[in-house]
C-alpha cells in the first residue's frame, strides 16, 4: 500500500486488503487537517474584517511542572504590530516570582507576582503590554504586582530589550523563578495577542 504525498493517507492497489483501521486513521488526519484550515481562515478573516483587532497569537497550557518555561516567539514578525499583549495566568509552588525574560537571556524585565494558596485566584495574573518601538521595546505591567497579602492593583513600566538593527523577531518569551526549588505547575497558561498596524 501506498501513501498520498501530503498527510501520508493510504492508496489501495486492487491486490491490498482494505482494513476498517486505515479507514478510520485517514479520516482522523483529514478532520485534523480541515479543522486547522477552518480555524486559520476565520481567524484571518477575523483579523482583516475588524481591521484593528487583537489577533490570538499564543494560547499555551504548560503541560508539566518546570522551573523556566520559555515559549517560542520566533514566528511572530514584530513590525506587523504596534503592540503585543501578554497574559500569563501561573501557578507555583511558592510565594516568589516569576521573572519575565526574552530570548533566553539573564536579564529580568518583569515578574508575575506568585502565592501558593489555591483560593487567591487572581495571583499569578498580570496582563503585559509590549509596546514596540523597533529596535527598542518596552514593558508595561498591570495587575496584582506584588505578592504581600495586603496589595492593591498597580501599574509598573520597564524598558524592554533592545533589538538588533533589522532585527523583527525574538525568539522567546520565558518566565523562570531564580532557584531550582520553585517551581511553575502544570496547567499554568498564557495568551498573547497582537494589535494588527
């Protein structure tokens, strides 16, 4: 038995013996591939017919407990955007922070504030605002920006990374606690959006 090029579905030959089992994979990849194609179309109809929308550009679930999650931004061309809007909503084993890193580097340009009672839902929640200034970009937080038990909502900026002349990418976005023994729970999530030039 042979298979089409594209999605690897079966091509039967008269001599083949047809199985219930290859009929049912091919149809799984071919519901699989029209899903994601009806998903892309309306979310860049979306995009186009509301001009200025925010368009989803991440929407990750931290599948298994780490101390850095770093989440692939190389896909996103920064001058097609005037900002970006991050929305993390994390869960630790601590009352520490979570710093805000870009393209794997030391350097912290934020945190997401952290406390490890299940009944404070709205700690580990921070919406970012990345504004982009090519080559330079800048970071404002707003939310819960502290992880004393007597906060109020706040507003804090920071200047971002500057990047390389040319340069319209960046490669990561990573939250990482400081030590080994803290550590960001599985089931932890973040969004990021991007507002369309």
């Amino acid at each position: 038995m042979t298979k089409t090029t594209n999605y690897q579905l079966n091509q039967w030959a008269k001599s083949d013996r047809v199985m219930m089992d290859d009929f049912n994979a091919d149809n799984a990849k071919i519901d699989a591939a029209l899903k994601a194609n009806a998903d892309a179309i309306a979310a860049e109809t979306n995009a186009r017919v509301a001009g200025d929308a925010l368009v989803k550009l991440v929407d990750l679930t931290l599948q298994e407990e780490t101390q850095k999650w770093d989440i692939d931004l190389s896909g996103i061309d920064l001058s097609e955007y005037q900002k970006l809007i991050v929305c993390p909503h994390l869960r630790g084993n601590t009352n520490q922070w979570a710093y805000i890193h870009f393209d794997n580097t030391s350097t912290e340009y934020g945190n997401v504030p952290m406390i490890n009672e299940p009944t404070r839902q709205n700690f580990g929640v921070c919406e970012y605002t990345v504004l982009l200034e090519l080559p330079n970009l800048y970071l404002l937080q707003m939310g819960i920006t502290s992880n004393s038990t007597t906060v109020t909502p706040g507003l804090s900026g920071k200047r971002g990374p500057t990047l390389d002349s040319g340069v319209t990418h960046l490669s990561t976005l990573g939250f990482w606690f400081g030590s080994a023994s803290y550590h960001l729970l599985e089931n932890s999530t973040v969004q990021i959006y991007g507002l369309k030039k």
